[in-house]
C-alpha cells in the first residue's frame, strides 16, 4: 500500500494541515475526518484538486482519483442556489 503526501486547505485558507495518508482512502473517509477535527457541518462541502480543477467523489480512493504527492485539496461549501 502507498501512501500519498497532500495539502488540504478549507476554501478561505482558515485552516491548513499537510497531512500522509494510504492511497486506499476514499475521498468521503477523507471528508469525515476533516469534518470531524476540524468541527464543520456534515454533508455541506466537497473536496476538489486544485491542480487539476476537478471536484472529488466520496467513493473514490485517493488511488482512483490520481492525486498524486503534493497535490493541494480543497474543501468547498455546497451552495445551492434556485428561485422561489
């Protein structure tokens, strides 16, 4: 198993961590632990790949996504928008 080194980064830079991790990871595990240590509401925001401008699945591994060491990973709000 690899292990891959990554930025993670909320989508105002308030918070910051580098973090290593094994490549079978999925992106909603990933999710989950952001959520947890760094106190956010569950099922508001999504992951993307700066690099690459691509927004993440929860079922994919970071294997599976192809992000590679040093990639920097997002963490955006949903928004949703609609007229009344």
């Amino acid at each position: 198993m690899q292990s891959v080194s990554i930025f993670l980064s909320m989508y105002d830079r308030s918070r910051r961590a580098e973090v290593t991790l094994p490549s079978s990871v999925t992106v909603g595990e990933l999710m989950e632990q952001c959520q947890q240590r760094w106190s956010l509401p569950e099922d508001s925001f999504i992951l993307r790949d700066l690099g690459r401008n691509r927004v993440l699945l929860d079922h994919e591994t970071i294997e599976e996504a192809e992000i590679a060491n040093g990639a920097e990973l997002q963490i955006f709000p949903l928004v949703e928008g609609g007229a009344a």
